[in-house]
C-alpha cells in the first residue's frame, strides 16, 4: 500500500457515512457545539480497554515507529489513548491532546467549506474553474472552461500534481524560509495536463490549492479565515488551525522520520505549511478531529444532499480492494471524501481520508454500521503501512467482532 506524503493517500483506511439521522437546515451554526455530551459518555469496561491499549501499544512496538495518540468514539464509549514517544531527543512520552500535522485530511474541510458556499448558491459544483480563478492562473490551465468544480473536488480535473518531498526538503535544508503555495501550483500548471478533464483519476493537491483560491473570491473571506469562521468556530474546535507558522503549538508530537540506513532521524516539525494550501495545512488533535467528523455525519455543517455528495465516488476513482482479513470490496474517491465498502464477510462502510507527511500519518474514519468514530495519529509517514497492518486492522478488527475468538 502505497503512502504519498500528505496526500490522502487512496489506501485502506477511511471512513465516514451517515447512519444517523442527520438535521436539515441551516449548516452554519452561530454557536459552538456543546461539550456536555462529553460527560455523558463513559469509559470503554474494563476488558475492552485493556484489549485496546494492547493492540496499540503492540501495535507501536510491531511497526516500529516512535510513538502514536488515538482516540474512538462509540456510542457506548470513547477512549483515548497515547504510547510511546512523541519526540526522541530528548525522549518525550507522547500524550493525549497533543497537536500534529494532519495532512491531506485537510481536504474534508476544504470540500466542506465549498458545499456551504454551493448551499449558499454563492457557486455551483460544476460550474467552470475559469470564473473563480485570478486571470493569470485561469489562461494557464488548459481548458480551465472545461474542469468543473466538482472535478477538482474528486480529482478527476487531469491536473498534474507537484513534487511535494522537494519542496519539503527546500524548507528542511533552509530553516525559516517559506515555500510558498504558487511554488508548488505553477510548477504543476506548467507541466500541463494528464488529460481531459473528467477522462480520469489522479490524485493532485493542486486541486485543492486551487479550491481554495475559489473560496477565497466566492466567500469574499480568505481561505484561512473561511475555515475558522464556519467550521472550526461553529463545531468549537479551539485545537485546530490552519498552520502558517514553522512551529507547532504545545504539546505536539514531532513529525520523525527515519530516511538513511545510518539511524539518523530527522525532525520535520519546524516547518511551514503554506505549501500545502487547502491540501495539507491544518493542525489539530484526536479529538477535535472526531468533533468535526460527527459535527458532518450529523448534518450540522452541511445538509444532508451536500453529504450525499460528499459520499459518491467517481467512476473513474473506483476500484476493487482487498482489506483481509477484513473483507474485500470496492473503494472511490468522492469531494473531499474516500469512501470503502467492504461485502465480505458482512457489510462494513468505512469514510473519511488519511493523510501523510514527512514524519506523521493521520488515519480519520467514520465505521458506519458500527456509529464509530476512529482517528489515528503516528509520528512516521515511512512507517503507514506497517501502522495499518499491526494497528488500524486489528483494532478495525476487534471494533467490529471480526477477529478470531480471544482476539
């Protein structure tokens, strides 16, 4: 399974649906979401947390990464958990509530904001690029009158992606310079397209750097200021930003990663993120991630036609998969949204996104059938796969009486 830094790589992990009844309505909430609800839910008993912690805490020692924060909301229960290290040098043990990049899981929320705008019928999922777009950056995109919206929303514009590590490196190698996100977006637009717009699939994060230009001229707000008014502020994320500084809040897990058989171990956490405009720049926490993710399930941010839209996949994105011991099934990518359907054995419905940068990988899921919410966070993005395989499918496992018995 393939992990492209920051990108919300396509792999086995998603999540999200809509199994609850969602509200209708107004999806810009005046009021932050209360926090009562925290006092009514309850530990997880006694066996099932033990289990948890061992799954994890094996799970760390197996993928052999530094350290990892988690958190799971049933509607039972909701855990959080942390093991390991959040940095190594020194050694600092990894906590609950601590900060980290997020990555492509920036996407929902980008794709969120332009449903709201789509709502607001300040624009329309497929209408053109070229009217929202700065003159110079429409004229540069080939048929720029062709690629819709929605197009952009679920990568299927023909527009080529950057080269992400060299720009990370740029800034690694230069501490304190800013790479901006036009580096990266010309960069692409002048490699040209893939091919036709809608004639295929390819996961691009200029897509998103350019939805957020859309956002920037259909709201009449900055992309950063959009997102804090009508999602972060409205769902009472008071952990979230859009990072645009090189360091991140305190108590954060660092972003390490180890690239040289030596053991030298860089530290990527000192790094800005403009880059990644709208396609990898929030930070945030388990829990404010989980509060986002039930704030869209239930309909509070955008109605439940915008959800919809969020949940159907592309044609051109689908593809079988094979998740075993899990199951076996389909997965596609919709706005802002990847959504994996698992048949055998039984019906399981995983949504969300995960993303990756040098250093951290952010799983983020909604399991359908069982009202779940699950987001993982681990300070590798080299280590993904190994942190599917020793921690997301046992606990995807155990969380839907999937496993073996004794599991």
């Amino acid at each position: 399974m393939p992990f492209h830094f920051r990108i919300a790589i396509l792999p086995i992990l998603i999540m999200l649906v809509i199994a609850s009844a969602l509200i209708p309505g107004c999806t810009h909430s005046p009021e932050p979401v209360s926090e009562d609800y925290d006092k009514l839910l309850t530990s997880p008993p006694p066996s099932v947390e033990v289990r948890l912690q061992q799954i994890v805490s094996d799970g760390v020692t197996n993928a052999e990464i530094p350290g990892a924060v988690i958190e799971i909301e049933t509607p039972d229960w909701r855990w959080r958990h942390a093991t390991g290290y959040a940095a190594l040098s020194p050694p600092i043990p990894a906590e609950t509530g601590m900060h980290f990049f997020i990555a492509s899981v920036t996407k929902p929320f980008v794709s969120v904001a332009i449903l709201q705008l789509a709502e607001e019928g300040k624009l329309a999922l497929d209408d053109p690029i070229d009217s929202y777009l700065p003159v110079d950056i429409m004229e540069a995109i080939a048929m720029s009158d062709e690629i819709t919206i929605r197009q952009l929303l679920d990568h299927t514009s023909g527009i080529a992606d950057y080269d992400e590590m060299s720009l990370v490196l740029e800034e690694y190698e230069n501490p304190g310079y800013t790479v901006s996100y036009e580096q990266g977006m010309w960069d692409s637009l002048h490699a040209g397209p893939l091919y036709d717009p809608g004639m295929g699939y390819t996961y691009s994060n200029v897509n998103y750097i350019l939805l957020t230009l859309i956002i920037d001229r259909a709201s009449g707000r900055t992309y950063e200021e959009y997102i804090l008014e009508y999602i972060l502020n409205p769902v009472g994320m008071r952990n979230t930003s859009v990072h645009r500084t090189n360091r991140l809040p305190d108590p954060h897990m660092h972003a390490l990663e180890e690239f040289e058989e030596d053991g030298i171990i860089m530290d990527f956490s000192n790094l800005y993120k403009q880059y990644d405009r709208g396609s990898g720049d929030i930070v945030s926490t388990t829990a404010d991630l989980n509060a986002f993710h039930k704030a869209l399930v239930s309909g509070m941010l955008i109605s439940p036609s915008s959800r919809d839209e969020m949940m159907t996949i592309s044609p051109q994105s689908k593809k079988n998969i094979d998740m075993s011991p899990l199951g076996s099934g389909n997965q596609g990518y919709g706005p802002g949204y990847i959504i994996t359907s698992l048949d055998e054995p039984g019906n399981l419905t995983l949504y969300g996104h995960t993303g990756g940068y040098p250093g951290a990988s952010t799983f983020w899921y909604y399991l359908a059938e069982e009202d779940t919410y699950l987001t993982l966070h681990a300070n590798s993005a080299m280590r993904a796969a190994a942190v599917h395989e020793e921690i997301l499918i046992p606990l995807l496992l155990f969380l839907t009486d999937r496993g073996p018995a004794g599991f």
